[in-house]
C-alpha cells in the first residue's frame, strides 16, 4: 500500500505543472500586425476605394502571472460570433495560453472591416457570400497577427514596474441621445451633426477622461495602453479607409515618444463627437489633435509604481445575455432566404441568426478582469453604453478602473434598462440583440469582477 502510495504521488507530481516561482519575472511582449484591406474589399459601409492610412492589429502579451494573458486591440469596426472565436482561438494558441486568457476588441473605426465567419457561412449559403467581409483576407490577418505575436514572445522584456496616468480630453465626446422632459428621446446627436439645436445642447452622459496604463523596466516604459469612450468617427461611409482620428492620435504620440501605444475604445455606445464634429473632412485632424493631447496629458500625469507577479491577476465571468424578443429565428429565416428583399436587410438577419444560434447553443460571452496592482481592466462586449463604464467605475472608487468594450460584436448595442424604452436608433430591433434585462446581468457581473482580489483556486479565477 504504502508502496502504491508512493506511485501515485510521483505520477501526480509528474503530471501536475511546477508552482510559479514567486521568483520569476514579469515579462512584457509587444506585437504588431497590419489589418489594412485590398482595394475592392467590403469595408462597413462600401468597398474600399482609397487607404488614406493603415489599419492595424496590435496588443501586448505579460508573462510570468500564470498562463499568459493576451490584450489585443484591432482598427476594424467589429469581430463578433464565430469571427471571435477565431480570433480569440489564435492569438491563445500562438501565446501557448488557453483562450479564455485572451481578450480581443476592435476600435470601431467605421471605414473598417467586419468579421464574421458564422454570418458569412449563411450569407454564403443564400448567394451573398463576399458581401459583406472578405473571409480570406480576415483570416490572413488573424495569421499574420499570431505570427507577429510568436515573434514577440522572443522579444519579451522584463517588467518591474507599472504606471496610472489619466486627463481629461477637451471637446471630443458627446451624448449620442438627448432624452426630453417625458422621459422620450428628443434629438439624436451621431457622430456628425450640423443640425445648430444638435451642436448646441449639452455635451450629456459622457466620461470625460482617457485613461493610460504604462509598463516600464526600471525607469524605461515598453507599452502604454490607453482607453477612452467615443464613437471614432468624425467621417465615413465612402470605403476611404482610415484608422480615423483615434489612430492618427495614437500614431501621433508614437511618433512623438518612439513608444508602442495600444489604445482601446470605452463604452462608448451611445457617445460620438455629434456636437463637435460637422462632418467635414478638415475636422478629423482636429479632433486627432484633441486626442494626442489627451493622451499626452495622461502619459505626464503617470505615476509608476512597482509590480510584482502577485499582484498581477485575471478573472473571467462568462454570463449569457438576455436576448431581445425580436429575435425569431422563422422570421429572420425568412428574410434572409427572401431575394426580393433588400440586400441590407438580408444581411442584417444573417448577423442576427448567427448571434440568434449561439445563444441557442447555449453559449456564455466571457467578461474579463484585468487585475494590475490597484488598477483593474474590465473587458466587455458589444456597443455598449457609457453608464456602464461610469457604474463600474463607481463600484470601486478605491481602484483605477478603465474599460475596454467592443469584444465580441455579436450583441449590436447594449443599453441600459431604462434606455430601452426612451426609442432611438440604438435599442431599436435593428441595432440590438439583447433585451432590457441585460443591465441587470451586466451589472451583477461587473460587480463580482471588480470584488477584491480571488483566493488561487476559485472556480472564476484562473491561475494567478
């Protein structure tokens, strides 16, 4: 027996992976892959006529707190179902990590590229294959992404400290929704407005502040990761494709700094620069320079603290929205199998059938909590709106909270509660997959996510 024992006890020692030496670094691997497509490929609203910059997939890889976590922030307008997971499924595997330590969000860029492999397996189906995305040419990226990411990992520097920094970011961001004294939308604001009662009503619901996140060896930085809410769009729609004004500011302090800069959207669903922003093209560099600024004035504000791999963590909560009535799987069968009907309708069911199947399937969008000393990272999905982002904020007043939405893109918008029943383009059927209830789920999993820091071995809480 005793002899049994013993077996068993080096067979499991063997099978078991060493502890994490509290010894070993904190590593930091920065990559880089271009996401710009052909001219003649399908951008959101057109086929790309011009590249008037490059699009590009960028993110960072740390090392060293448990299996690699992977951040990854994309110049597309969405990755969303099957597109994803593809996505998601790579960069783990490039990273030798599991994909639930990968967290993959686009920037929204409207003269950008849609990703997804289920939608387009039933547009392929009902002749309208290539519509939409080019397939192809999104899964060269997601290769060359991966393999950008290998490249990285034998570049990996050490990491000894980390830095918080943040600024307000001057006359950028605006409410997208006006609500009136009944309760009822009064004026919708997008992303462009020359309409003189859209520019001159109160900027509303925003978050002022961009918020930057920094890792340094010693008093040498290696990345900054920054993140602020608004719709990027200050034109768009004729398939000029363009990092838009988010990017230019991003490339701008990469110039200035000669430092990696990886930036990603907040929860800027119902915020856009509609009150800033009439829609012409000398505007963009305006608002470009809004954004350097902001940037440059969180990047000053930092303070670096030292970090260990301890304080390092991630935790994910896979949660199951709640889906909208509208969502009948006969009657968006319907439409999509219907030739006479307008393509733009077509395309649409075929988005929503797919996102309509995983949730029949029983299917769980995990969340993400990026735990960095006394910062934490939310990672959400969807469009979702900048309360959410404002609530989380205020569950943890104590910590430096940032976000970063649009992850899987399947859900269209997420509103709030109430916001559901005030009308609008962004909880209309035709914008949103999910249904009232999903603040209710969102904000439960929000809270539990920003909780104090899990004991190793909880069932949501990954190896630290």
């Amino acid at each position: 027996m005793k002899l049994l024992s013993l077996a068993v006890g080096l067979v499991s020692l063997h099978l078991c992976p060493p502890p994490l030496s509290a010894e070993e670094p904190l590593r930091l691997a920065v990559f880089r892959a271009d996401a710009t497509p052909p001219i003649g490929s399908p951008v959101a609203y057109a086929p790309a006529r011009s590249i008037e910059d490059p699009l590009s997939a960028r993110g960072v890889v740390l090392l060293g707190a448990g299996e690699p976590i992977v951040l990854c922030a994309v110049d597309w307008i969405g990755i969303g179902n099957g597109g994803h997971d593809a996505w998601c499924a790579a960069l783990a595997e490039a990273a030798g990590t599991s994909p639930e330590r990968v967290s993959v969000h686009v920037l929204h860029q409207h003269d950008g590229v849609r990703c997804d492999f289920d939608a387009e397996a039933l547009l392929e189906a009902h002749g309208l294959g290539g519509v939409r995305f080019d397939a192809d040419f999104a899964r060269r990226v997601i290769a060359d992404t991966a393999a950008a990411l290998r490249v990285a990992l034998e570049k990996a520097e050490r990491i000894t400290h980390y830095g918080l920094g943040e600024a307000r970011v001057e006359k950028v961001a605006s409410s997208r929704r006006i609500v009136g004294p009944t309760g009822r939308l009064l004026l919708s604001r997008m992303s462009a407005s020359r309409a003189p009662e859209a520019r001159e009503a109160p900027e509303g619901t925003i978050d002022p502040m961009l918020k930057a996140i920094s890792f340094w060896q010693d008093d040498r930085p290696l990345a900054c990761l920054t993140y602020y809410a608004t719709h990027p769009q200050s034109y768009y729609g004729k398939g000029d494709v363009t990092a838009e004004f988010v990017g230019l500011a991003r490339a701008r302090r990469e110039e200035e700094t000669g430092l990696a800069h990886i930036h990603f959207n907040g929860a800027s669903g119902n915020v856009a620069a509609g009150k800033y922003n009439d829609g012409s093209p000398e505007n963009r560099p305006v608002l470009a320079g809004r954004m350097a600024e902001g940037m440059r004035l969180a990047w000053e504000a930092t303070e670096r603290r030292p970090l260990s791999a301890d304080e390092v963590g991630w935790k994910t909560r896979p949660v199951s929205l709640p889906l909208g009535t509208h969502l009948v799987r006969a009657e968006l069968e319907s439409v999509l199998a219907d030739e006479t009907a307008e393509e733009r309708l077509r395309l649409g069911a075929a988005t929503k059938l797919a996102y309509l199947a995983r949730h029949e399937s029983g299917h769980r969008i995990p969340l993400h909590c990026l735990e960095i000393g006394d910062a934490r990272v939310l990672h959400m999905p969807g469009e979702l709106f900048v309360e959410y982002q404002l609530a989380a904020q205020a569950m943890r007043p104590d910590l430096f909270v940032a976000m970063a939405a649009y992850g899987d893109y399947g859900t269209g918008y997420i509103g709030t509660e109430v916001a559901y029943g005030q009308g609008g383009y962004e909880t209309q059927p035709r914008s949103s997959n999910t249904a009232p209830e999903v603040e209710g789920v969102l904000m439960e999993a929000m809270d539990a996510l920003l909780g104090p820091a899990a004991e190793p071995n909880e069932a949501d809480s990954p190896e630290r």
